[in-house]
C-alpha cells in the first residue's frame, strides 16, 4: 500500500494536498501541532492511486508519497 510521509518541520498545514486528492485518501489530522499547524495524515491510503498530485502541489516539499508499485492502480 502507498504511505504518506511528512516533514513536521517544514509541513505548514496549509492543507491544500489534502484538497487536491480527489479519492481523499488524506485529511486533516484535526490536531494542532506545538507548531499551531493542522497536519495532513493517512485517511485510507487503499484510495491513493499513487498520482502524487499532493506532492507536487505542495508549496513547501514537506510531503512525499512513497508508492508500492504491486499496489498501485493501473491507469
Ligand atoms: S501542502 Fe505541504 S505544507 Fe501544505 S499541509 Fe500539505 S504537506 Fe503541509
Ligand atoms: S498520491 Fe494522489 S491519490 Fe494518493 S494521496 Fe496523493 S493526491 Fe491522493
């Protein structure tokens, strides 16, 4: 199964990776962090099709997806 990975410290929780995945296999953690930042975890990564839109999107590189390839959807 794909994983997110997050940098804390560069994660600003503008949150936009989490409205750019379509199959919202993220979301908000809904915690504040001691940064006062709202960050972005695993909802049900069984829907991430590996796209890596979330990566790309993110302003700050604090995210990156690491795919499993046996589990990535085919396009
Ligand atoms: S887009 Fe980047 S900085 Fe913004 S919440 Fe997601 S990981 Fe954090
Ligand atoms: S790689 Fe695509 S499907 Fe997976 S979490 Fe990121 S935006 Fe969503």
């Amino acid at each position: 199964m794909n994983k997110l990975h997050i940098n804390p410290g560069y994660c600003k929780g503008c949150l936009i990776c989490v409205e750019i995945c379509a199959p919202k296999a993220i979301k908000a953690c809904g915690k504040i962090n001691s940064r006062g930042y709202n960050l972005p975890i695993e909802d049900d990564m069984q829907r991430c099709s590996g796209c890596k839109l979330c990566e790309i999107v993110c302003p700050d590189f604090a995210l990156a997806i690491e795919t499993d390839e046996t589990n990535t959807k085919k396009k």
